[in-house]
C-alpha cells in the first residue's frame, strides 16, 4: 500500500503531466519510491516512464524501453522540473492518437 506521501506526488505530478500534455490519459502510479507513468489507451495500459525519488523533493527519471529495460533519462530535480523534461523528451508517447 503506497504511503499517503507517495499518493499526493502522484497525484500532484498526474495534474503537472495533464498541463504539460493538454489531455488527463496519462495517469501516474505510486511504486515504492517510484512513480510510474503510465498512458491508459482504449484496450491498453502502457508504463512509458517512472521518476525515482533520490531525496526529499529531488527525482531522476527512466525510460522504459522496447526491452521492458529501463534506460535512464538526463534528468533530476525536482518534480516540476523532471516532469517537464520527461514530457519534453518523450511527447510522441504522451500522444493520445498513438
């Protein structure tokens, strides 16, 4: 069961990423100290990225590859800023028409 902590970062990078991407599918799951995101398609669910929390308020981030490998993304900071990076790099898998 994630922690309530873990449940309001979600929450509050599942309301930056609906900003960033002018749409609400992508949805974002607490895993540990993970925070997976995920893009929930008609017949699908894909987990594209997850940021890692490093410390208090302070993230990297991964791409999850065609390998099911997670490959790292140039990216730490904190929430807003990895967020931004991660829309920024990975906007064709943020399309809702792919």
């Amino acid at each position: 069961m994630p922690t309530f902590d873990a449940q309001r970062k979600a929450a509050e990078l599942q309301r930056q990423l609906a900003t960033l991407t002018g749409h609400a599918l992508a949805q974002v799951k607490p895993y540990g100290k993970h925070l997976l995101i995920q893009m929930h398609r008609e017949d699908h669910v894909d987990t594209i990225a997850r940021l890692t929390e490093l410390g208090r308020n302070s993230y990297s981030s991964a791409f999850r590859s065609h390998t099911g490998r997670w490959e790292p993304l140039p990216a730490t900071g904190d929430l807003a800023t990895v967020a931004d990076l991660v829309v920024s790099l990975l906007n064709p898998y943020f399309d809702p028409n792919n």
